[in-house]
C-alpha cells in the first residue's frame, strides 16, 4: 500500500516500514562506527524495547556489545491495508539485521505488566540463554493493569496544588500559546500515577526473573527517569508523573537487597529529553525540546537516543575500571550536557521570548517535527513515498 503520514491530534496513525528500518539501520550504524571494545552484557532482556530509549538500549547492547537480546513491548502487528506500529516494524528491522550479524534476537509482544508475559519471558530465557546479564526497563505507558487484582490504573500528567501556566507549543502549526493545566484533583490521581509508571512493576519483573533463576552473578538492572529545568519541573519533576519517578528510584534499595546475594546492582538513570511518542504527549515539554535542541546542536552536543544509551553503557554501566559513576542521590546523570549551566541559561533566556511569530528562528520546531515524524518512519531521504511498499513485515521471532 501507499503509506503517508496522517495524523490525529497531535499524534501520527500510520507508519512506514522502511521509513522504520531507517531508522534503526542508522542507529545500529551509529553504535558500530563507535568501535566499542571494553566488556559489556552479554545476554540481556528490555522490557519496552521497540521504541525510544528502550530499542536504543537494546542496539546499543546488541551491536556495541555482541549481546543476545530478549525484547518485550506491546505493539500491534502489520494487517493487510493497515500498517503496524512503530515499534513493531522496528522491531522487525532490529531482529533482520540482528540476524545478519549472527547475533541473538527474540522478542515478545503483550502486556509486560501482566504475569503471563513474565512467564513466557522467563521461559524463553531459560530456553534459549539460561540467563540474563542486564535488565533495562524502560516502560512508557499511560495505563496499567495490576497483574494481582486487576485494577486498572491510569496515570496524568498533572501538576500538584495551583493551576500551571505556562507556554507550550502545537509542534504540528508552531502556535505558541498559553496554557493551563488544571492540578490532580485528589491524592488517588497521584497514587494511579505511580501505580503505572513508579517501581512496583520493575520490582515484580525482578522478583520473578530471580526466583525463577535466570538473573547471572553480577546482574545489572537499569530504569529510566527524567528531571528536567525549573520551567518544566511543575508539570513533570513536582508533578504527578515526577512522584512517580521519586516511587522509581525508592525501589533502588529495595532491589539492591533483592539482588545481594547474587552481587547484582539496580540503577536509575536520568536521562535528557528528547522526542519520543511518549515526551510529544506532556504539554509544554515540546516547546522546551525545540528551544533545547536548537541550543544544543548549535553547541555541537546535540543528542538523540541512540546517542544518550551508548554513553549510558560505555561510559557508566560498563566502564574500564568497572566504576559507575553517579550523583549525591546515587543515581546515573546522562543529562549532564542538557543540565549545563550555560545550555539552561540561553535555554531559558529563549524561553521568555518565543513567541508564534519568532519561534521559527529561535527555536529548532522544525527538527522537532521532524524527527518526529522520523520515529513513524517519515521524512527520510531516498524512500519515496508516493510508492507502494509492503505493509505487512513480520517480526521474524513472532510468527
Ligand atoms: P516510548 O514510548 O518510546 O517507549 C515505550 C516502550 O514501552 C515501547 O517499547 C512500548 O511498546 C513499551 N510498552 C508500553 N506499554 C507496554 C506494556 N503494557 N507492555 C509491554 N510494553 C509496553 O518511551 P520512552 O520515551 O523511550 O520512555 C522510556 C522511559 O524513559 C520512560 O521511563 C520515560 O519516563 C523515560 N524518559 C523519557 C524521556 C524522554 O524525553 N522521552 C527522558 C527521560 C526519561
Ligand atoms: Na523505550
């Protein structure tokens, strides 16, 4: 079929296979050109591993490291006239090169909170790994189901006590407008929010993956967070969503116990903002990413996932000298370069005057749109989209 972008709200419902494996394909050339040559994991599962900083984790293990990679996500496969998601065709572009590299490659697609896909994971570990080395949990999701009563959570992206005003952007028109966004109306918004996206569910994954053996001595397990500057903190860090990442990183210590006995570590990592399906979603976040990368590419420190993960695992996961270097909270920082001084100061100094009718110069909207429609496969060069392609790719581990 002819596939072009078409979208609703703010998001994009279709998707280009080729555009996707694009987009993999220069992210597993990227890694590769980085010549990685220190010990790394060698088996390793992602849960949330077909899209953003999940799939980047896992290309940065499998094609920096020669790891075997398990990947779990919740994707919907390609029907005929109705392209896949993202993530799926990913997912399919990922396991294709894995494979022409000799490199281990299987994936699961379900619901990641739920028991059952533990289960069919830890079997497929046993079956084909007999353990894993590194666990990266990098779930985004605006609901979970609880896997021991059923209840069905949802989070919001709200901020806590007064309304929240600020600037934010519809990255589709480059309109700068006002907005406000209303605050939780309860403490249960806050504790559904930290139901889908704190601890408990990495806590769970661990639970079940030790118990049934397959954690290697020295086991490694990372969760992603973000924190962000002062402008964003109502809506993200003091927000709804920030309580849930607080609940993320106060299940550190607990598994740390879990893992004592098998010398294996968790890590919380704060990474930078970027454009993902998730981040478009959070209302003035857009806004900030556009003036942030406009700020940081003409730095000349520009960086995108793929970028943020390879440093996340060569230059503290897996160091030369087996360190991993952290702050006073004991977490990794790879935001250090979106946190500079300097980069919030211009970031900040743009903030108070973009306007709809400047936000063209001053700010890198356009880049932002483009790599988002990148992340559903569009606007590459050299795919030519007024041709038929095939819709239906399969993963080839997922039959
Ligand atoms: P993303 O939307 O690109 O990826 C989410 C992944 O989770 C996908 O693989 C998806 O299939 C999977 N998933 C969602 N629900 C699932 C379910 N029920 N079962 C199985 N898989 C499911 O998101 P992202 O932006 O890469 O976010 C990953 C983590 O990184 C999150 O914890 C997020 O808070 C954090 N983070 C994001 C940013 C940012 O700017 N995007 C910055 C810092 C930290
Ligand atoms: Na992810």
């Amino acid at each position: 079929m002819i596939i072009q972008p078409r979208t609703r709200g703010f998001i994009c419902i279709t998707t280009h296979p080729e555009g996707t494996a694009k987009n993999v394909h220069n992210q597993i050339e990227y890694i590769k050109s980085k010549n990685i040559t220190g010990e790394g994991p060698k088996k390793v599962l992602v849960i949330g591993a077909s899209t953003g900083f999940g799939l980047s984790s896992r290309i940065s293990a499998a094609f920096g490291y020669n790891a075997a990679t398990v990947g779990v996500f919740f994707e919907k496969p390609a029907a005929p006239n109705k392209p896949g998601t993202a993530g799926w065709y990913n997912t399919a572009a990922f396991e294709k090169e894995a494979q022409e590299a000799g490199l281990y490659a299987k994936s699961i697609n379900g619901d990641a909170f739920s028991d059952e896909i533990k289960k069919q994971t830890i079997e497929l570990i046993k079956k084909d790994l007999g353990q894993v080395d590194l666990v990266v949990y990098s779930l985004a999701s605006p609901r979970r189901t609880h896997p021991k009563t059923g209840v069905v959570y949802t989070s919001v992206l709200k901020p806590i006590g007064e309304p929240f005003t600020n600037k934010t952007v519809d990255f589709h028109t480059a309109n700068v407008t006002d907005i406000t966004i209303n605050p939780i109306e309860s403490q249960e918004e806050i504790d559904n929010t930290i139901a889908v996206m704190g601890g408990e569910d990495w806590k769970f994954w661990m639970e079940d993956l030790k118990e049934a053996g397959v954690l290697a001595e020295g086991v490694k397990t990372v969760a992603y967070s973000y924190i962000g500057p002062e402008l964003t903190h109502r809506i993200y860090k003091d927000g709804a969503i920030g309580m849930a990442k607080i609940d993320l990183e106060n299940t550190v210590p607990v598994i740390n116990n879990l893992l004592a006995d098998l010398n294996g570590v968790s890590y919380v990592s704060v990474n930078k903002a970027l454009v993902t399906q998730s981040s478009s979603a959070i209302p003035v976040v857009p806004l900030y990413v556009s003036l942030l990368y406009k700020v940081m590419k003409a730095k000349g420190i520009h960086e995108g996932t793929i970028e943020q993960m390879q440093r996340l695992f060569t230059d503290r996961l897996y160091t030369a000298d087996g360190n991993v270097p952290l702050d006073e909270n004991g977490r990794i920082r790879i935001d250090d370069l979106e946190m500079r001084e300097d980069v919030q100061k211009e970031v900040d100094d743009l903030w108070k005057i973009v306007t709809t009718e400047n936000i063209n110069e001053i700010s890198d909207i356009e880049g932002y749109r483009n790599e988002f429609f990148q992340l559903f496969g569009f606007n590459y060069d050299n795919i030519d989209y007024e041709a038929d392609t095939n819709e239906l790719v399969t993963v080839p581990s997922i039959s």
